[in-house]
C-alpha cells in the first residue's frame, strides 16, 4: 500500500479518476474484490453490477428462465389455432405472400393435429403438448411476434442479440449489466447446452459490455445433457488454500500492470480488470457450481415430474431442472435449448414426424418446470419464457413442411408479473403475418427488460462514441400483458 505521502506526491497533476485509480494500483477489480471481502467478512449479500446495480422501477420478475426452441417451432401447429387454415387446406393463400422468402412455397397446408380448448381460460392448445395445456392457466400467449430476418443465423442473433447484422450484447448480458447477480458465487447468465451454429457464442455474449456480462455454457447441444459442465471446475493437483495463494499473487502481478497503463489504455484497463475478476468468479465457482448440478437431492417425485424417469423426456428433463436450481441460487438469466445435429424443430418437410418427436421430448418436462416452480413460490418473480427464432408458414414446403416465417409467430410468457390464462395479438385468419398489436421483437426485448425493473431506454452503455441499447433506437412495452 502507499503511504499518504508518497500518494499525494503520485497523485499531483493528475486530472481524472481513471487515472488516480491507475497510478495507485488500485482499479475497479480491485476496489470489488476488496468490498467483496468487506462484505464477506460483514456477512452480507450483494449484487455485482456495471451500473446502478438496481432497477429503475419496481420490478414484477427478479430472474428469466428461456426456454429455446432451436430451428422455428410452428405457432399454427402448437399454439395458435387457426380454423380458416382447417377449412381452407389445398387452396391458394388469398393474398400476397412476404417479399422476402427463404424458400418457395406453395398450397394452404391444414395442421394435421387437433387443438382442444384447455384449461379455465379455454384457450386453444394443440394435441402437441398435452401436459402444457394443463399450465395453461398460468400462461400468457404472444401471438404477434414478429422480426426481420427469414434466416436462422439473422433470426437467433434478432432474439437474442437485438441485431441481426451486428456484433451486439446479448439478452442475459444485458440483464446482468444492469441488475447484477443474486450470487457472486455463480455466474450471473447460464446457458444450458447452446447451440454453436447460427451465431454461436455471440448469442450469449457481452460484445462491448464488459466481459463479465457474458454468459457462462453449460456443455452444447450436439451433446447429451449429462455432459453439460463447466471444463476444470475441480482442481485435483492443488488444495483450496493453495489455488488462494496462487490467485493473489496472480492479482498482485495483474494489479502492477493495471497500475503502469497509460491513461490512454481505457480499454485495455478494462479488460484487464475484467480478467481479474473472471479469476476470482471461477475460484469460487469450485465449490459452488458443482451443489448447483448435483441432483442427488432431488425426490424421485421430483425427477419424475422433469420426466426424467423415461428416455424421450430424460435430457430436456434434466435441462429444465438445473434451471431451476440456478435460477433458485440467484442465476438472473437462464436459458436452455432445445436442439439436435438432425431434427431440431425445423421442418421444411416430414413436419408431422419431426414435430411430434419435439413435442414429445419437452413437453413433459417444461409442464414440470412450471409446476415446481409454482409449488414453490418461484413462479411469481421468475419469468419463464418459450418460443423459437421465428414461426412457420401457412403454406406447404414440399409435401409436409413448412417454410420459416419471421413476419408473425407465436411466444409465451408464465409468471413474472405477465398476466395467466391471456392471450395477446394475433396473426390474421391464416397465420402468416402479425395484425393485431404486433410485437416485434425490439417491443418483446423492452417488455421483458420492464418486467425486470429497467427502463429499456435508461439501460444504455457508450461505445464508439454513442449510447446503446438493446433496443437500438426502437421498441416500445405492451403493457395490455402485465398483471
């Protein structure tokens, strides 16, 4: 440490507090380290955050659990029935199709599954997901999502990212900057066996926010769920205490470098610091990560209501119970995928087989998230949400499929302050374009960021010489789905 004197002495001409904090070797993953032991030492929880590390507003939802369909669920055959559609099976779409088109298509094409009026509501849910029909209450329905981009790479990095033609912070990068984590033993935004295509890791990354925002991946999808794991989370060669002394001196020698930066070298600094405190995450995520994926304290009710007792519904099953037992530990944002190397939910033909196999596999286990969440009061402040990259269209691909459809799909929302058992918007009497108050996808990124507590236009970081957002310069609430 410095003296008085020789800080005085350091600190004379210096004109901004970047610079202060440099010369003296004190930046700021050193000032969180050091309250981080403060706070130890007093017994205290907190929050880590690049901001005001607090909502702008009440919030409705402390966390988000995202459920991703990888590949473009169909609404038309799941969640928004469609009866003209039945009527109308064979026949030529009455008016114009997008301009934009990824393939070409062709006849009206009848879902070839039954919707049956579910729950208290009466809402319509497809023979698909006979178990979700029974949450149905706790739902509410967005069916008039719409995006911009007919491509899977485009569309992922829309949903995910806010833009489809940019390096952008993700959603759970976002959330994490400007609310923190519950737990500073665990990361802030978990990714569940994410797919590497389409965007890959920029769909979970932080771009230009810093780089603790981004999210942490638990396994891929092209591996099975047992395999999801954080690589070298044990250390064998060395004991806790030993892993501890070689961190501080590893910080002491970070903090001499941070120190002799010029003033100049913001970024550098930042990155810097960045990496000090990765450092530290990942040594206290040793102990912590492992208790959150071990299952062992888990009731075979339990297991049993993830369906992770049978094979089609065990991999999925799993996914969706670590999310809750992150999401239970403080995790701000958890999101888990659907998808394989094969099917995926992407079915440009054999639509009915491809479908049903989906459907089969998270159905059960996404009825039993819900459900544990609610029996243990964690449905109230924890947003679940459901949906895929875009839709599919109302008319065929081929013989038995359906082309993407970025211009009107269905999401839902459970929980979190969303009204249950409500339908929001619709797509027209067919299914293909969103009509009646559409939601593009800058809107859903700004509701969910409202139900949080944050002003989508106040969460703002500067970069390249502008605030942004990850709204851009669009979206607006649709506050008709708030509770």
């Amino acid at each position: 440490m410095l003296s008085e004197e020789h800080f005085a002495r350091q600190m004379s001409g210096c004109t901004s507090r970047r610079a202060m904090l440099k010369r003296s070797a004190v930046g700021f993953g050193n000032l969180a380290f050091l309250a981080m032991l403060q706070r130890q030492a007093a017994g205290a929880s907190s929050t880590q955050s690049g901001s005001d590390a607090r909502p702008h507003f009440p919030a409705r939802a402390k966390r988000i659990i995202f459920l991703f369909m990888k590949g473009g669920p169909s609404h038309l055959d799941t969640f928004d029935y469609k009866p003209r559609l039945q009527r109308d099976d064979g026949k030529d779409l009455p008016f114009d199709k997008p301009r934009v088109q990824f393939a070409a298509t062709g006849k009206l094409l009848a879902s070839p599954w039954r919707f049956q009026p579910a729950g208290q509501c009466g809402i319509p849910v497809s023979a698909l997901f006979p178990e979700v029909a029974k949450c149905v209450d706790d739902i509410c329905f967005l069916h008039s999502v719409h995006g911009t981009n007919a491509a899977h790479g485009g569309a992922l990095l829309k949903l995910h990212t806010g833009s489809d033609n940019f390096v952008r912070p993700s959603l759970g990068a976002w959330l994490q900057y400007g609310l923190g984590t519950e737990n500073e033993n665990l990361p802030g935004f978990v990714t569940i066996c994410p797919t590497l295509a389409h965007g890959g890791v920029k769909n979970w990354g932080s771009a230009f926010l810093p780089a603790q925002y981004q999210g942490v991946p638990l396994g891929v999808a092209s591996q099975p769920a047992t395999a999801a794991n954080v690589k070298y989370i044990s250390n064998v060669r060395w004991s806790h205490q030993q892993q501890r002394s070689q961190l501080d001196l590893l910080r002491q020698l970070n903090q001499g470098h941070l120190a002799s930066l010029a003033a100049d070298d913001a970024s550098d600094a930042a990155a810097l610091e960045a990496r000090i405190g990765s450092f530290e995450l990942a040594f206290r995520m040793q102990n912590e990560l492992p208790l959150a994926q071990d299952l062992t304290d888990e009731t075979e009710q339990t297991l049993a209501l993830y369906g992770m007792d049978q094979e089609p519904t065990a991999d999925f099953g799993r996914q969706c119970l670590l999310a809750r037992r992150f999401a239970e530990r403080g995790v701000r944002f958890v999101q888990v995928t659907h998808s394989d190397t094969n099917v995926q939910w992407d079915q440009h033909s054999s639509l009915k087989t491809g479908h049903a196999k989906n459907a089969l596999e998270v159905d059960r286990p996404i009825a039993g998230l819900l459900q544990d969440l609610k029996r243990r009061g964690l449905l109230r402040d924890t947003l679940v949400m459901w949906g895929g990259e875009f839709g599919r269209t109302p008319v065929a691909q081929g013989k038995d499929g359906r082309d993407h459809n970025p211009e009107g799909f269905t999401m839902w929302m459970a929980g979190g302050g969303v009204k249950a058992g409500y339908r929001h918007g619709a797509t027209d009497d067919y299914g293909y374009y969103a009509v009646e108050k559409p939601m593009h996808v800058h809107d859903l990124h700004a509701t969910i960021l409202h139900l949080l507590g944050l002003d989508h236009e106040r969460l703002t970081f500067q970069h390249a010489g502008r605030d942004f957002r990850l709204t851009d310069v669009a979206g607006h609430v649709h506050h008709d789905i708030l509770a």
